[in-house]
DNA sequence: TATTGTTATACTCTATAACTATA
DNA sequence: TATAGTTATAGAGTATAACAATA
C-alpha cells in the first residue's frame, strides 16, 4: 500500500473535514500533488539503480534504446525540457556509460545518441519497474479506470509536445 | 491554445514517429509530464501575483481562508510536504501580509494560522483564475471526461493524504 | 542569420537531521 | 518520551542568457 513518506501523520480525526476550497474540482491540483506522491515512491522504487529523480533519465534512457541516433533536442521536446537541461543529463549518463554521443554524418552540429550495453541492461532492468510501480501506485482503479486515465491524459500530453494522436484501433 | 515554451521545436516531422516505449501506457509518466507543463503555465497565468512557483502557496492560501485556526500540519500533510517545508512557505506568506500565526489556547506547542484581509482579497482573486487555468490547459476534453478525471484522480489522492472517500450522490 | 549543443549562473525546491518548547 | 514548529544544510532541479560551431 502506498503510504506517505512522513513518519507520523496528524491525527486523521483532524483532517477528515478539510475541504479543499475550489481545489476539490481542479483537475491540475490534483496533477500537481499526485506527481509528488509518484516520484517520490518510483524513487524508492529504482533506489540504487543509477537512474532516480527526474522524469529525464528514464525516459532518456528507454527512447535512446529504442530510437538509436535520436537527438537529444527530440527528447527534451518529449520530456518538456529546453536544450540546456538534456545536457547535464546527457553528460551524466555518458558518463556512467550508459549511452554515448556522436556526431550525426548529415548535419555535422547535430549528433546522435546510442545506447551501450550497459544502458541496454539497464533499460531491461527499468522497465518492468516503471510499468509495474505506476499501476501499483493506483490500486483503487480499476483496469478500465486505470486505461480511461491514459487515453485522456495522453490526449493532451501528445498535444502539448507535438505528437500525434492515437487513432483509435 | 497552451504551448510549450521554448522557442522553436524541433520539426515536427521528426517527432512525429517517435514512440514512447512502455512509457506510452504508464500512468505516471503522464502525471510527471503534465505537471511540468500545468505548473509552467499555472505560473504564467499568476504573474505578479505574490503567489506563484509551487502548490504550497496557493493551497495553503485557500485553506487558511476556508478553514480559519488550521494549522500548518495539517495542511503539509494535504499538499504532500513536511513540516520544515511549509515553515518557508508559511515565512513567506507572513512577511507578505496574507496571513498571520497565532499560538493555540489549548496546545501552546501548536499555533493555528489566520487569513488577513489583504490574503482574502488575493484568495478572492485567484481562484476564478486557478479553476479556469485549470480547465482552459485541457481543451481536449469534453466536460464530462474532465470530471471523470477528477473523481479517479481525486479518489487515489484523498486516499494517500488521508481525506475521507467522497460518497457518491 | 538561424540552429545544435554547450556553459555559466542564479534561483528555487527537496530531504534530512538536529534543535526548542511545550506536553 | 513524544509532538509542533523551527533551523540549518546539502543536494538536485529549473530558468535564463550568452556562447561556439555549423548550416
């Protein structure tokens, strides 16, 4: 069961009449507390696995194993960070040799990113991790429920960075 | 129409048929990436207006306006923070006239926390504007997925802060 | 002149532990 | 001894602007 972090909580007789003002109905609050919530436990949950903190690494990791030559600029669009922030992810991943740069053949300012085999193991490691820690973390919806948050979310995530919607099959 | 914001992005071409691995069908990947977008443009829409960067502020706002005496714990374990977190938040808010600590009569350890009028003005001001930011970042979504939406998500939230199940009507 | 990637910097947030004062 | 609030600090994330190399 997932819990919260903090050791001892208030008296639940305490809180069990706050209302949430206007919040109660605002779909971003609810986004916004529960990504703290998630990243916190998928955190404890890759503890030790040289990839924590922050939605970058992750997803760098996964979309260069399976995009080889991706552009870092491609990623940064897709995890909703500018250039400058990829970078520092970039060199912290090379430099666990996780994956390596190298200059595209086309356009000689852009360059590739490839994955190593450790970054490969450690993608295959993460994987089921990451797919088993998010449903996991929402043990009071239902499969159906948990596919509807999905569909909806993703409908605007894709929006928002330029991919395009799914088709319904 | 919400935007990302950096300046240009890349081709949308390239883009395009970038797939998103396992990542494409988990929960949380959506939570983590659309938190970085609403609260980007949760901010803008807030500019100057001395609550901005962050949900403390903003919940902390409104729950002290609606719930006169509550005290700070108490609102750290609804917005997912500890104690020492909301003490700057608290700070803050204090130095800028919103709202004032007073000691509690029963618990001399424990203080409540009171609106000022200059806070009410600010809460009066911004929640027409949160709840809108809130709608207007998912045009998307028809009214009725929205509202799905904050019942699934508000279900595992009010569960993991420790708020009763709302009953259905 | 525009773009890719990079560097530098300042700022904020987060996490942890230890401290105080009351109970 | 336990709790409410506080302080201090180290680490990580974020945002911005400016830069070099290439197109």
């Amino acid at each position: 069961m997932v819990q919260l972090k903090s050791k001892r909580s208030t008296d639940p007789e305490a809180i069990a009449h706050v209302g949430l003002d206007v919040l109660e109905n605002v779909l971003s609050y609810y986004i916004r507390s529960l990504n703290m919530a998630v990243s916190r436990d998928l955190d404890e949950k890759l503890d030790g696995l040289e990839v924590a903190k922050g939605t970058g690494k992750i997803t760098t990791l996964l979309l260069v194993d399976r995009h080889p030559g991706i552009r870092s600029s491609v990623i940064a669009q897709l995890v909703m960070r500018d250039r400058s922030a990829m970078v520092r992810v970039v060199d912290q991943m090379e430099e666990q040799g996780l994956l390596t740069r190298r200059a595209d053949d086309e356009d000689n300012r852009a360059q590739g990113l490839f994955i190593t085999r450790k970054g490969r193991e450690l993608a295959d490691r993460i994987r089921p991790v990451v797919v088993k820690q998010s449903r996991d973390f929402f043990p009071d919806l239902s499969d159906e429920e948990h596919r509807t948050l999905i569909t909806l979310l993703g409908r605007t995530y894709r929006r928002i960075v330029g991919l395009p919607q799914q088709t319904p099959a």
